[in-house]
C-alpha cells in the first residue's frame, strides 16, 4: 500500500504461501519469506523479483518465519522452521551462511560457527531475525529458547543468552548496544550486547509475548501477549 494515497500493488505468487516481509531501508524494495522456504526481493514500483534464493541455491527447507535487512539493505536474514538462519545477499539471493540458530539451550557448542550441515532430528524454529544497528551483529532467537548473537564479518557465534522458553521476538534499540527480547514466559528482557549480560527484566503478562516495539525516543516499550493484553513498560 502507499501511504497517503492508498495505491495498491499485488506481487504474483509462486505456488507457495507468503508468511513474512519487510521493506528494505532504500524504501524501493521488499523481501518476502514463504512456506516453500523461498525468499525473495522484490522491486516496489515495477513489481518483478530482483533476486531469489531458491530450491539449489541452499534455501531453506521448510517454512520462513522471520526475515531482516541491514541498515545498508545489501544482507539479509532469514528464519526458519528447519531450525536455520540464513544471511543472504540481497542483490544475488546468495546464500553467505547458515546458523544453527535454533539449537537447544543445553548445547551452546553446536552454534559456535556457521554450517552447512542437515537441521538436526530435534528442531526448534528460528522466530525472531534482526541487525544490530549499532554494531556488525545479527541476532537469532528461537522456541528453544536461545537467543543467539553472530558476528556478521566472521559469521561466528559470539554470544549465546538463555531463556527459560521460547523467544518470539528481538528488538535492537539504535541508541545504545542493548536489545529487548519477548519471551512465551511473559518477560520482557534486557541485553547488553557487548558482553551478553541480562541488563533488567520486566514482568507483566501471564501467558506468552506475541509482538513488541519501541517508541520514537525508545524510553516505552509495548508488548502485546496471549493474554490479551497490551502492556506499557518504561526501558529509563
């Protein structure tokens, strides 16, 4: 849709359902997941596929849950079912690594580095993608729980944060080294990035985060539950 005059453009689909997107920061593109495990990036104002990453070009195999863009809009980040995060170029549709992203809390080893490997037998689905704004990071987060924390130039692990359930979604603020992450607990958390500290927790749903943002100024986050609710919290 385009805003303030409503125009609507429909991208053609390709057989397989679409379950996630995003804007690139150029504002004249778009990445698309989809349940065949395809993405795609899309011209906003022709409305053709500028690049894919497809069945042979080591997409994922099952459904794309979550996708990102760098702040230059030259990377991608994909999350799957299949327990993978993939980082893409956005030009080609290249395939420049896969992280186990979705690895159990219990075996921090196995996502030490990228991999080209199978999804193991027990899978977590990756849920959450996002870039650092303030530093050369990607962030995973998946319903094993595990918030995984890559170094985007070396593609290696460098932080793993536990949660005690699955993590849903993972906002960065762009003021400081810090990200929030939502949690099927109910919490709101806290990390220092540079060191994988948890910083401060907050408490208020009963039943398990669904979605979060923050403010303009970044001193409210909102977070929406299972629960039915819709709670304001004070990041000061």
């Amino acid at each position: 849709w385009k805003i303030p005059s409503g125009e609507c453009r429909t991208f053609p689909a390709h057989g397989g359902r679409n379950t996630c997107g995003t804007v690139l920061g150029d504002g004249k593109q778009a990445v698309f997941g989809y349940e065949s495990g395809i993405v795609k990036v899309w011209d906003l104002k022709t409305g053709t596929p500028n690049s894919s990453t497809g069945a042979g070009q080591g997409a994922h195999r099952m459904s794309v849950n979550c996708v990102a863009c760098s702040q230059d809009s030259t990377l991608l980040l994909s999350g799957s079912e299949d327990s993978t995060a993939k980082l893409c170029s956005s030009s080609s549709g290249k395939v420049l690594a896969t992280f186990p992203a979705g690895i159990p809390v219990d075996q921090p080893a196995a996502a030490a580095t990228s991999s080209t490997q199978s999804p193991p037998e027990q899978s977590f689905s990756v849920e959450t993608v996002v870039f650092c704004p303030t530093l050369p990071l990607a962030l995973t987060g998946s319903l094993s729980g595990a918030m995984a924390v890559w170094d985007v130039p070396s593609q290696k692990m460098r932080t793993l944060c536990h949660h005690p359930e699955g993590v849903v979604k993972i906002l960065c603020s762009s003021r400081s080294h810090c990200c929030y992450t939502g949690c099927l607990d109910g919490r709101v958390r806290q990390w220092d990035l540079q060191t994988g500290e948890q910083v401060k927790a907050w408490q208020g749903h009963p039943d398990g985060i669904l979605d979060m943002a923050l403010t303009r100024e970044e001193d409210r986050l909102l977070s929406c539950s299972n629960d039915g609710t819709i709670q304001v919290f004070s990041t000061q």
